[in-house]
C-alpha cells in the first residue's frame, strides 16, 4: 500500500509538471533571459525556500538535486530547455502537514506573479501545484515516510551549446 501510494503520488506529481508546462509552454517574462545556470540557481533557492516551512526540528534529513542527467525541451519554444528539479525533506512523526501545505501556499499565493493551486488526489493526498509567471513551476505534497516531496521545472533558458552534457 505504502509503495502504491508513493506511486500515484509521483505519477499525479509528473501529470501536474505536464499540464502546467504544457499550459505555459514555460513561457518567460517579456524581455528576460536567462541562462542554464542561472535557472538551476533559482529552482534550488525555492525549493529551499519551500522546504524552509517545515519546522526544523522536525526535519530528520533533507535531499535536493544539484544536477540532472537531462534537461528538456520547453514546450512551443524552440531552442529552450529546462531544468528539472527535486527536494525531499525526511520529517519525523506528527508534523502538521496540511497546517505547513496550508503556511506554503498563503505565501506563495500573496507574491506576485505567482498562482497557487491546491488539488486533493483520489487517495486523499493534498498537493500544491505552484507556478510563477516566470515560467517556475513546483509541485509540493507530503508522502509516506512522512516527507516532504518538491518538485520543480525551472524556467526556460537558451539551450545552444548545452546538447551531449553528461549532466547539467
């Protein structure tokens, strides 16, 4: 039960990544560009600013992807990629988990030039599907274990050059 649960949890976590960037063609602010680099620093400060909403004393260990094996293509923009992104957070016992998803979304709703969707999965799992207009896209639920799981998409960036990298 534990596994199918994390399952469906991943896989309605990777259907929400694809309506968002499939909606957004992860688009970008008139004027802005920015690079690889700059993208991937972003997507890590974030998600650090998410996890950050937990307690800290009730945080047991925390993982955050610092490369990825691949980058892809931005949906509708030719020659754009983006950086996928994760962080989990290892939580001991009894963390209020709607109270922290509830503390998440309240500040990511009253910034600007974000929207902040909150979804409840069939196996009762409350996610929030977090998008800036930027072109940032975070997914942020609570499994099994109990954990935190981010799951963010940078925003587009120039892809020239960047093909055949063993990581990035």
């Amino acid at each position: 039960m534990k596994h199918t649960r994390n399952a469906v949890v991943v896989l309605a976590t990777v259907a929400s990544i694809v309506v968002v960037s499939s909606v957004s063609g992860c688009s970008s602010s008139a004027g802005t560009t920015t690079t690889l680099a700059g993208a991937k620093q972003t997507t890590l400060q974030l998600e650090r600013q998410i996890a950050d909403f937990v307690p800290s004393e009730s945080v047991t260990d925390t993982q955050q992807t610092q490369t990825s094996k691949v980058i892809y293509p931005c949906l509708g923009k030719s020659d754009q990629s983006y950086w996928p992104g994760s962080e989990t957070v290892s939580l001991k016992a009894g963390v209020k988990t709607d109270q922290v998803l509830s503390a998440i979304a309240a500040n990511w709703t009253g910034k600007p030039g974000w929207s902040v969707f909150q979804a409840t999965g069939q196996d009762g799992t409350n996610t929030l599907d977090m998008k800036a207009k930027d072109g940032y896209s975070f997914t942020v639920a609570f499994v099994d274990g109990p954990q935190l799981s981010i799951t963010a998409l940078s925003a587009c960036f120039p892809n020239a050059g960047l093909a055949g990298k063993s990581s990035y």
